[in-house]
C-alpha cells in the first residue's frame, strides 16, 4: 500500500513539475511577446517621427531654393534696369549744354520736325517721369466679421507715405485716419492713395455686430448643422498674446479641455468655425495670401503669439485657424488608433486652409509643431 501511495504522490509531483514548466514557458513566451510589440511599436514611432522630420528638411530646403531664386532673379532685374538706364541716358558730361527753346515747324519735304526733350533739359539724357504707376492695396483691421464689442476701424496701406479713407455705408463720406466706436451691422469702404497719387479701387467689408454672445471668455458661438458650439478664439490656453500650447498629445489635450470643463473641438466644429458664414478656403478669403495668417516662416521653430497675425481671423472670431500650429480634433482617422489634425502649420504655406487634414499623427506623441483649442 505505502509503495502504491508514494507512486501516486510522485506522479502528482511529476504532473505539477511539468505543469509548472508549462506555464513558465507559456509566461516567457508571452514576455517575448510582449517585447517583440513593444520594439515593433517604438520603430514605428521612430520611422514615424524621422518621416516628419525628413519631410520638414525638405520643405525647408524647397523654402530656401526658392528664396535665392527670387534673390538672384532680382538682382538680375536690377542690373538689367541699370544697363537700360546707362544704354538710355549714355555718358553725361560735367556741364552738358541745354537746349534752347524750339518752335514746331515742318522740315524740308513737309515731314513733321521730332519734337525734343523739354527746354532746359541736357543733352544726351532722359526726361524725367514717374514710373509707379500700381495703386496701393490696402486691408482694413479688425477683419470683416461677426463682433460683439464696438470697434475701432483703421485701413492699412502696406506702402511708406501713403494716405487712407474711410466710409460708413458707401464712399460718398469719407474720412481720413480711422471710425472710432463702430457698432453697427454694415458695409465699410475703404481705400488708400500713395505717394505717387495712385489711388486704390473702393473695397468693401461687411461687418456683423452682434450681442447674444452665451459663450464664456474669448470663446464665441459657431452655428454647426442646426446646433450651436462654442469654439475658443485661440489655441490653447485660449490668451491673446500668449504662446499657445504645444507638445501635447492628443490625450494630454483632451484632458486639458476636460480641465477646463470644455472638450477638445472635432473636425467637423473646427472646419465651421474656420469657414465661417461663406464657407472660405482660408478664413480671411477664397484665395492663399501668406501676408494674412503665420503660415510662411521659414526660419521659426516655435508658433507666433495667439491673435499676433490681426489678419488671421475667421468670420466668427477665431485666430489662427490657418497656419500658427497644426489642431488636434476629437475626430478619429480612417486608420485605426490615430486622430485628424486640421489647419497646418507655421511653415505649411498654401496647404493650411480650413479643409485641410491630415491623420498620420500617433496620439501619444508629442509635436512641436502640434497644439489644440477647445469647444463646448
């Protein structure tokens, strides 16, 4: 009996080694595993981080040939329009002798005498005439728009010496310098004459002055397929003036707006509040002007200031939906685990419209060129 029970207790010991052994390998194997996705996942990350980086080299040395394109173009233009000067006016002597006063009269044969330059004039040169001929074009600030606050309107030339007006209703009472405290729903006129008494065609902007603003602080209510949202002026932290947030991911950005007791905008919100009531390409047009949103720095390695681009403002009061930093959205991309970030950024030129996506970003990482903003 006893060698029977000692066999039976060794086989229990035999069967527990084994099954022991088994789940020590099982375990080994799942840690390998496990290893294996991790290292998978980190190449991944970094294939994915040294694309960007690789992309943005490229962009910068695209930037950069272009650059001394036009350098090199202009001056070539200048020495061109040196030699054309030098060929036109030829050599001046110290004291060149000036023409007398000439009546017009035929000459032999009844030809038509050429007439010459001006009395007084010397010889061998030029007359002397104005070539600006292109009038001003000018902007006016703030932004044509929806507002809930009066305003001061003020047009900007963009040329030295250069003088505007300004009018209320049509061009018919125009004003230099700028309209204090205007707060009426309308159209502004507006112009700019410059030095050379090249005046610009009248321009017009429409302006919205609104008071049923529900919204908290520097956050303004966006109509979305029947509902309104209220959409964040500026990227986060939501400060004119400040920097805005970068180097977060989409996780971290979610939970700052949680924070704030907001959300993070989906795509769907951010586009409306980037379109505005016109449905634009850029939120101050149809058409790319890299002058109006922080979309051609070239040399930048950090986003501008929120609202410093004064231009950069959509219908609904939204600052640098175009360019400054690209936005994460709450929206998930066709490709499983990644999010949509809209808008471009600092450097992203004409591909930083209001429809403008991209999906290649990994949540958890961090960008610098990669911020938010908030809804409700």
């Amino acid at each position: 009996m006893k060698t029977d029970k000692n066999d039976k207790e060794k086989e229990k010991d035999r069967r527990r080694f084994w099954a022991l052994l088994i789940i020590i390998l099982l375990l080994l194997l799942l840690f390998l595993l496990f290893q294996w996705k991790i290292g998978e996942r980190n190449d991944r990350l970094a294939a994915e981080q040294q694309a960007f980086e690789e992309a943005f080299k490229q962009q910068a040395f695209e930037l950069a040939v272009k650059e001394a394109k036009r350098i090199t173009d202009s001056i070539a233009r200048e020495d061109s329009l040196k030699k054309m000067a030098v060929d036109t006016v030829g050599e001046v002597s110290p004291s060149p002798p000036t023409r007398k006063a000439f009546t017009a009269t035929p000459s032999a044969g009844g030809t038509p005498a050429t007439p010459p330059e001006e009395e007084g004039q010397p010889l061998g040169t030029a007359p002397t005439m104005h070539t600006d001929s292109l009038p001003p074009q000018p902007s006016i600030l703030p932004p044509p728009g929806r507002y809930y606050k009066p305003l001061e309107l003020r047009v900007e030339c963009g040329e030295p010496k250069c003088s505007t007006e300004i009018s209320v209703g049509d061009s018919l009472n125009a004003v230099k310098g700028k309209i204090e405290n205007y707060n009426k729903t309308g159209k502004i006129y507006f112009r700019a004459i410059d030095s050379a008494n090249n005046a610009s065609p009248w321009a017009v902007a429409a302006y919205d002055m609104a008071s049923d603003n529900d919204c908290t602080a520097n956050s303004y209510p966006v109509p979305v397929k029947g509902k309104t949202v209220c959409v964040d002026a500026y990227e986060f932290p939501n400060k004119q003036g400040e920097k805005p947030r970068n180097m977060v991911s989409q996780d971290a950005a979610s939970l700052l707006c949680k924070d704030a007791g907001k959300r993070l905008c989906s795509v769907e919100e951010w586009q409306a509040a980037c379109k505005g009531n016109s449905n634009l390409r850029y939120p101050y047009g149809n058409s790319y002007n890299q002058t109006k949103c922080p979309t051609d720095l070239k040399t930048a390695k950090d986003p501008n200031r929120s609202g410093f681009a004064e231009h950069c403002r959509s219908y609904y009061g939204m600052y640098d939906m175009s360019g400054n930093l690209w936005e994460w959205t709450s929206t998930p991309a066709q490709r499983e685990g990644l999010f949509l970030v809209a808008g471009g950024a600092w450097n992203t030129q004409n591909a930083s419209s209001c429809t403008e996506t991209k999906f290649s970003f990994y949540p958890q990482n961090e960008y610098p060129f990669v911020g938010f903003r908030c809804c409700l």
